[in-house]
C-alpha cells in the first residue's frame, strides 16, 4: 500500500485530446484532481479537467510547472519527448516511464526493438534524400511506403509509391525530415490490442480489436476483430513478447496487419491508450482509462476485459453532431459519448458511439445509413 497515490492527489497529463478527456472523467470517478497540459486553448479535455497549461507539448517550463503541480504524470500522445519525461521523473512519478516512449515515438528505434526481440516486420530503409529511395526500391520493391520517423497516433499520414514515377513526388514528404520506406504488406484487417501492465508485471489484454481508417483518419472499430482464435493468440503472444521487454507501468497497444495467409506484421506500437479502443470507456467493466490510472497509482484490481457482445465503435466529427444528436434521442441502445467541446483548435472529433451487436453485418450497414 505503500505506493498507493490516494483519491484526493492530482494527476498531470501531457495532451488534451479525446484519450485525456476520457483519461480525466475516469480519473475524477476515483475521487482525483486532475491538471491537463495542452496548446490548444479548447482542448477536450479542458472541461473536465480542474486545472489546464495551455503551452506546446515540449515547452520545458510548462511540463516542469505541470510535474511541480502533480502526485503523477501520464502522458497521452508520442507528441512529448520522451527527455522531458526523463526529466521531470526526478521530480514526480511517471509510471509510464520514458523507454515506451522513446520506442514508440521513433520508427527507426521501434523497428530495432521489434527485430530484437523477434517480433515479425516488413522490409524498411531509412530513407533521408530521393537517392534513398532508388536504391532501396530495389529490394523493397513496389508499392512500398514512405512515412515519417516521428510518430502521433493521432495523425497517420504516409505516401505510397506504386512505381518508379511516383519517387520524384515524394521530395516534399521528405520536408518532413528522416523517413522511413516499408514494403507494402497486402493485408486483409488492420488489428489493434490493448496492454495492460501493472507494477508487479502482470499483463492483461483487451480483446483484438478490428481498426479501419479513411483518408489517413481513424474511421471505425470492431471488437472482437473477426479473425480466427489462432490469430487473436499469437496476438496475444506478439503483445507479451513487447511489454514483457519494454520498461513501463500502464496501457499500451500493438497495431498490427494480418495477411489473407495467416501472417502478421506489427506495424506500431503505440504507448498511451489507443483510440480505437475508446468502446471500453462504455464496455467492459474495467476501461482501458480506468485501468492506466489504476495502474499508474497503485489501485489493486481484477481487470474484466471482455465485453459480452460484439462491439462497433465510431468517432463522432463535428460535421456529424447534429445527426449524432437526432440518434442519441432514437437509438435507445446505441452508447452515444460527446466530448462536450464544439470549438477545439486541433481536432474535429466531438464523440463517439459504440453498438454492441450480435450482427456486425447488418449494424454496419445501419451505421453508414444513419452517418451518410
């Protein structure tokens, strides 16, 4: 009980997103002031927090005031260096710690990682200058795709390159800085799995849980991913091999590709809760919120991760609300959660509904119907 941090402390988070809003409403549940640290003067979870530093992720004073203010930090994005959290740990506890952070955050670290400890990934270059590209085509081969070395969950924007003609094209994505080119994995499902891991280094997963993105955005989940019980056990297995060699206290998640064959690709790891997982905060008993905070001050609790019905999950963009608004009042056993911030600077996300169903199929085709 000794590391107990008691309801009546504060938490710090870094980021002001949609995962720190529902970070923040779990942590007040438990009896918790709670400090956010956002540039954004409208962040989402502004509202719900008690206290807002509206400074950029990586202003040094600003983090520095949040550790002085705070019993403990978490962190919500990869936007944060990790050497600020290495920081301010002298000053406060940051149970996530800056390892996960570091892997996470840099493609060519987490790559490294991954090879190390056996863990199946596509073919990659680092790629810095056009002539990069020409010689490492040659073994990646085409398509292949080229995406930043600096990773935020929250943005997933790359550029594929189908042929020789699409290399001179990828000049002004190279303005980001040092790239990374990988072999395009022809998948049949983009997967997800949330970790749990707690200070003794017991690890806990939520259900595979299915993800599909439009035009680079986060567009929908549905969990249990519909794959074969094999598949969500090596998952399972690849998830255990990760956290089990990677320093921290809290949640993570693994992205990863599965092929028509069977085989699987982990394509990032992801260090704060994942949004595709934002279902949980309405199922199962034990969110994927709760149990970061839970973890991260020392609560002792027996995780119940699966939901009992198949679920489907939706952000909700401001250019949907009103209709979101319509169904709140129509579907009686739709999940319908509003952010309650209509005028954020950094995001269009006002929401999300989750469905559980025993018909995936037929819900789909309701949902496209209702959000058209």
């Amino acid at each position: 009980m000794a590391n107990w941090i008691q309801p009546g402390k504060t938490i710090g988070i870094i980021g002001g997103g949609s995962v720190s809003r529902l970070l923040t409403i779990s942590a007040k549940k438990l009896g918790y002031q709670v400090g956010v640290l956002d540039s954004d003067s409208n962040c989402l979870a502004k509202s719900v927090a008690d206290w807002h530093i509206q400074t950029d992720l990586n202003n040094e004073e600003g983090i520095m005031k949040l550790a002085m203010n705070s019993d403990v930090v978490i962190y919500e994005t990869e936007a944060v260096q990790y050497n600020h959290i290495k920081k301010i740990s002298r000053t406060v506890p940051v149970p996530q710690g800056e390892e996960l952070l570091s892997v996470s955050q840099d493609r060519m670290l987490q790559k490294a990682f991954l090879e190390s400890v056996r863990v199946n990934i596509a073919p990659f270059a680092t790629i810095v200058t056009v002539e990069d590209i020409q010689e490492a085509v040659q073994s990646i081969g085409f398509p292949c795709v080229l995406k930043t070395n600096n990773t935020d969950e929250r943005f997933k924007k790359h550029y594929i390159l189908y042929s020789e003609e699409d290399i001179e094209g990828a000049k002004s994505f190279l303005s980001h800085g040092t790239c990374v080119l990988e072999a395009w994995v022809i998948s049949d499902k983009e997967l997800c799995i949330g970790i749990v891991k707690d200070a003794r280094g017991r690890v806990q997963f939520y259900p595979v849980t299915e993800m599909k993105y439009n035009q680079d955005e986060f567009f929908q989940s549905i969990s249990p991913a519909r794959v074969d019980e094999t598949i969500a056990v090596e998952i399972e297995r690849i998830g255990s091999v990760i956290a089990d060699n990677i320093d921290f206290i809290g949640v993570m998640a693994v992205e990863i590709f599965s092929t028509e064959s069977g085989a699987l690709y982990v394509n990032e790891i992801v260090a704060h809760p994942h949004r595709a997982n934002h279902f949980t905060f309405n199922f199962p008993r034990v969110s994927q919120y709760e149990a970061l905070i839970k973890t991260v001050t020392g609560w002792p609790f027996n995780l119940e991760l699966q939901a009992r019905k198949p679920l489907i999950m939706r952000p909700i963009s401001l250019n949907k609300l009103n209709q979101a608004y319509t169904q709140a009042q129509l579907k009686e056993d739709w999940d319908f959660t509003f952010y309650g911030n209509q005028s954020s600077e950094s995001t269009e996300e006002v929401g999300h509904v989750t469905i559980a169903t025993e018909n995936i199929k037929e819900t789909l085709i309701q949902l496209n119907d209702t959000f058209s």
